[in-house]
C-alpha cells in the first residue's frame, strides 16, 4: 500500500471522528432548540425546575436535558475549525492519490454534512 494511500485512509478516521464530534454537539443544541420552540414550558420545568401551569410538565423526567453538555462559542468554534480543517486535508490528500491507486478507495465527500 503507498504512503499517500495510508494517508488518505488516516485522514479519512480524522474526518470521521472530528465530524462526529461536530455532529453531537449539533445534534444537542438542534433538540433543545426544537423544545423551545415547540414546549417551552416542558423544556423551563424540565431542565430547570421552573414551575409552569401546565400539568404535563410535571409528569416525569422524560425531556430533561444536562444543559452543562451546551457548547461554549470557543468549544464550537474548536469542534467546527477541527472538522473544517479535516475535510480540507482529506480533500487534498485525495487530490495527490493517483487514478490508479484510487482504485477500491471511497471518494471523500464533496461537501462538509452533518
């Protein structure tokens, strides 16, 4: 196997991992948005023990979130930089592959998703 292929499979792992990491805190800050949006007064109750007068927020634990699990801008800023830059080094590595060791390689992906 040459070099520039074992680089590209570990900067493949990179990507994955750093996308992963991305990808969580994405996630998390998605689900608490949509309980805003959606049920706030479930969301106040449940992650901070506001009272409200709705009885269905008393019910059970069920959509509680560990606000200390929230990004900070620097820690997303962290996260995101590290996932840009993966998916800029795998696209370049890939590039430097020639056609034929490409062969049985999965092309990197054209656009950065979460």
């Amino acid at each position: 196997m040459s070099d520039s292929v074992k680089a590209y499979q570990e900067a493949v792992r990179e990507y994955k991992n750093a996308r992963l990491e991305a990808s969580e805190k994405i996630k998390f800050i998605e689900t608490v948005s949509s309980a805003l949006r959606y049920n706030p007064s479930v969301f106040l109750y449940r992650t901070y023990s506001l009272p409200t007068a709705t009885r269905d927020s008393y019910q059970s634990d069920r959509g509680k979130f560990d606000m200390s699990r929230w990004p900070d801008s620097d820690l997303l800023r962290d996260l995101l930089t590290k996932w840009h830059a993966s998916f800029t080094k795998l696209q370049q590595i890939w590039k430097a592959i020639p056609a034929e060791d490409r062969v049985g390689l999965k092309e990197p992906p054209q656009k950065m998703e979460s």
